[in-house]
C-alpha cells in the first residue's frame, strides 16, 4: 500500500487542524495533516524578537473565559502564562486628552450599543445597514436628550466595535454585530499563544507515540491545490504542490477542511492556495460562501527602552474625531445616509492621525516588558501592512503622545517594531470571519457543517475552523471546538463502518 494512503487526511496544521488530527488517531483512524506554510499554527503564531520577548501576531487572548476550553487545559498544564487585562481602561480624544465622566458618555454608547442590539438586531438582511448608518439613526432620533459632546462623540466611541472586528464601521453589520459579545473575561498570554498549541502538539506525541511528528503526521510546505474524488476506488484524492513545484497526491477516505473560509471561498484558480474539489463542491455551499466577508484586525508591537506611558491602565481607545457629515445632518435634520460598504476602503494617501480608531494594549503590564501593542482595523491595517515604519509612525506617535501626556517631539521613537501582515497572507486573507453589512453568517455556517452532500453523500468530508464555531466564532477556542465536533462525527461513520 502506498505510504501516501491514509484513513484520514486534515487540511491545515493550525489549531483546528491539530486538534483533528489529535481526536481522530485517538480513535484509531490514521490521519495525517498537509499544511501550506512552512511553520505550524496557522493564526496562532507566536514570534521571538532580538530581545527575547514573545509576541503573539495572531491571537493572544484566551476569551469567553466562562467556558473556554483552552484556558481550562492551561491552567491543569499550568505552563501558560496569563492575565486578565479587563482592568482600567481610559478613552482619549485628541482634543479634551482623556475623555472623564462629565460628558456621561459611557451611558450613551451603553444606550447605542443597546439599539444595535434590540433594534438593528431586529432587522431583516435585506434591511441591515451598517454600524456608521445605525448610529446616525440612532442620533437623529434621540438628540433631544443628547448633549452636543455627546452628539460628536458618542458615535466615534461606538467605533470600539471596530476593535473587535477589524473592520470599519462602513462595513460592519449593525444586524449582526451584537451577537459578537465575549462570555466572561478575557486572559491575555504572555508567555505566547504557540505554548498553548504546544500543548496540543504534546497531545498528538502521547497519541501517536512519537515526538517525530513534523514529517511524518504534519507535512509542512504542502500546498492543496485540488481535492478529487473516484467513484471507482471511493477514495479522496488531495493533491499538493511544494515550494519547488513538486505535485505529490495523497490519499484516504475521511478528510477534515480547516482552511480559512477566506480561501475556501477563492474562485480565482491562479490564487495561492486555491482548491480545486472534483466533482465541485455542491452550489449549497459555494453560493453561501460567497455571501460572506473576512475582517482585518491588525498588530503592531512597539517596544522601547522604557515604558512612558501610565502603567497602570491595561487598555487605552483613541477616539477619532468627530464625522462633521454625521454631526451636521443630526444639527440640521438633513436626510442622510452613508454608504454600505462591502468592503473596507482603501487608502490612497497617508491617513492623518485621529481620523481611525487605535487601540493601545499596555503589554507592560502583564509582562513587565516596555511594550505597548497597537489594534488597528481596516484601512489602517492594510495601510500598516504595505507601507513602511516612517509612513506608518504619525498616526500611532499622536495616540502614545495623548495616553502619555506628552508633546508629539518628546515620544521616544521605538527601538523595535513588529507588525501583522495577515491581510496579504494567501493563507489567512485576512484575521477572521467579519460581520459586513447584508453577510448572511447562519445560513453559511448551516450549510458548511451540516455538508452531507459532497462527493458520495455519505458525510466522509467535513469543515472546522474559527468560522464555523457556534461559541466562540473567530477564536481559538471556537477552532479547536469544531474541530472536536466534527472529528466525533468521522468516527461515528468510521465505527459503524458504512462508507
Ligand atoms: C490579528 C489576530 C488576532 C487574533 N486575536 C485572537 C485572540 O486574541 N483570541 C482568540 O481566541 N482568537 C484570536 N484570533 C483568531 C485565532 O487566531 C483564530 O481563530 C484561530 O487561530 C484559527 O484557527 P484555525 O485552525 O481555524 O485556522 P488557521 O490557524 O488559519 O489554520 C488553517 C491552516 O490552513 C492552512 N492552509 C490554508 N490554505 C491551505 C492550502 N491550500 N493547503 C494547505 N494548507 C492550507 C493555513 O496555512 C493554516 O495553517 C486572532 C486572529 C488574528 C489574525
């Protein structure tokens, strides 16, 4: 029998690739995993700078601390280090520097963030609008009652939402975004993120019964181009290509998809990464992927010799300034309305600092090392990923020198830089599902994971990943849930044995 002939075949050696892998040798069914990249962990990708720190690129925190997986595995590990930094957490404006309590602004984002949930998300898809159009409806109807700070500001603090996603609010879906809420805290690794995929990794060596994965279980620099199946032998065909263009085709009767729905969804067979299934796979799916949208959030980590900023908060939201349109048709009652965007706009010319939403991350204070770590959603973070250190600086250098107190001169320049280039990864394509107006989010997810109907019919092909959770979507622990979940589905149908 060719050694290229498995039970089982997982696509992706991310976290929800691995912990396929782990569920479905557990149970006896032989599988190995074919991944694109050279390196292991997919969107969890912990780098090691010249001065020992470890930055996380993708994730860092562990979220829904109420019921998340990860951190339950963690802490019986006890090798992961973490902290909550749900702690302070201050709001800066470039005008009024931190933004107190005087202009009871809080309790109106409270108040907008309601509507997006119980009114906009009341609307059906057709009617959806995005966050930026919600939030003018919501001003136009309630201005009475509001304060003209509270007019200029609010709606740009609502832009908060932005963090989450990565998105602009052009784009985000005021239907959909409340749905998004975290349960419970969220526990920020220090120590890196690739330790927790490392403790998966110490699963599969218990599993297989070696640590000589890499190779033989994981296949790195394996490319899956196209993904075929014969009716003559029933068997999966998935063929790859490796950075020198070498095809080699591996075989087996169960297949596990973990690829980013963003390159799932790529119709374009001259893009990187994109996968021929044959036969297609059914309308069902491919229709529905289509109908959804992946998000931008980006990273970038400043180190310096010492942090100048106030160690005591754990967060601090830069609040871009006040939309004049916006602000001008609620004063005038004038009959506006902003674009849908489907996509995020790009920017063709340097962004001037506080026209988009930053958030500053105090690593500092988890780790004790002089970092601060940028959040940016799109454009700044496509703007961050195909434009240099001097281009990029301004922008940030205004938001440090606010949360600081200081004189734009007296920001020291960093003496290392590390940003995210997730948006230009042909493997990712982006940071994670996104929420866009008119995304038809359930309906894709249904048709993804109850997928009976590819190749035979018989169930022998599932999907996971961080889209596809039903708790936790666009996470870690989402991922690594689905993986679970539909690995048990693969030995159920091996065990009875009915392909
Ligand atoms: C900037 C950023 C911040 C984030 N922050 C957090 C956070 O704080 N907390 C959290 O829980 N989550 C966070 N996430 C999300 C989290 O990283 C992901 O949900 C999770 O890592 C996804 O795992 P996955 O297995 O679904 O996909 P991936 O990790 O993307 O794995 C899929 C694998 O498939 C491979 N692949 C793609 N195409 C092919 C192909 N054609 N052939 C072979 N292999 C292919 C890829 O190389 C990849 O290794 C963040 C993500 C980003 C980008």
């Amino acid at each position: 029998m060719s050694t290229n002939m498995h039970s089982a075949i997982v696509i992706g050696a991310g976290i929800s690739g691995l912990k396929s892998s782990i569920e479905l040798n557990k149970n006896g069914i032989d599988t190995i995993i074919l991944e694109a990249r050279d390196r292991l962990g997919g969107r969890l990708h912990t780098v090691t700078t010249e001065s020992g720190l470890k930055l996380d690129l993708g994730a860092s925190w562990m979220h829904d601390c109420l019921y998340n997986p990860l951190l339950k595995k963690s802490i019986e590990k006890g090798n992961v280090k973490y902290y909550f930094d749900n702690g302070k957490f201050t709001f800066h404006d470039k005008d009024l520097g931190i933004v107190d309590d005087n202009h009871k602004l809080h309790p109106v984002v409270q108040e907008m963030s309601d509507y997006l949930q119980f009114v906009c998300g009341q609307l059906s898809h057709s009617d959806d609008v995005s966050v930026k159009n919600a939030a003018l409806r919501y001003l136009q109807d309630k201005k009475a009652t509001l304060t003209e700070t509270q007019i200029k500001l609010a709606p740009q603090l609502l832009r908060y939402y932005e963090m989450w996603i990565g998105s602009s609010w052009n784009v985000l879906s005021a239907r959909l975004i409340s749905g998004d809420a975290h349960l419970g805290r969220d526990a920020m690794v220090t120590n890196g993120y690739r330790t927790i995929y490392d403790n998966e990794l110490e699963e599969l060596y218990e599993v297989v019964g070696t640590r000589d994965v890499v190779g033989s279980y994981i296949k790195l620099q394996k490319v899956v181009f196209a993904i075929e199946f014969s009716e003559e032998t029933r068997k999966i065909c998935v063929k790859t290509r490796d950075y020198s263009g070498n095809v080699e085709s591996f075989y087996s009767d169960y297949l596990i998809c973990s690829v980013p729905l963003s390159v799932l969804k790529l119709e374009d067979k001259s893009e990187k990464g994109h996968i021929e299934w044959n036969p297609p796979l059914p309308k069902t799916i491919t229709s529905k992927l289509k109908g959804l949208s992946y998000s931008h959030l980006g990273k970038v980590f400043f180190e310096f010799d010492s942090p100048f900023w106030p160690t005591d908060a754990d967060r601090f939201f830069c609040i871009p300034q006040n939309d004049e349109q916006m602000t001008y048709s609620v004063q005038t009652n004038a009959n506006v309305t902003f674009d849908n965007l489907k996509i995020d706009p790009v920017l063709n010319r340097t962004p001037t600092p506080w026209t988009l939403p930053v958030l500053f991350l105090n690593i500092n204070r988890g780790t004790g090392k002089p970092v601060i770590l940028a959040l940016t959603s799109n454009p700044l973070t496509e703007y961050v990923e195909t434009h240099s250190f001097e281009e990029f600086w301004p922008i940030f250098r205004a938001g440090l020198a606010s949360i600081s107190n200081l004189q734009e001169s007296q920001v020291p320049i960093a003496k290392d830089v590390v940003k995210s280039e997730w948006n230009n990864d042909p493997y990712a394509r982006g940071s994670y599902l996104g929420c866009a107006v008119g995304d038809l989010i359930d309906e894709a997810l249904e048709a993804l994971t109850d997928a009976q109907d590819i190749f035979d019919g018989r169930g022998r092909v599932r999907f996971v990943g961080e889209a596809l959770a039903e708790q936790g979507n666009g996470c870690a622990h989402g991922a690594w849930m689905t993986a679970a979940r539909e690995s048990e589905k693969i030995v159920k149908l091996a065990n009875r044995g009915k392909l």
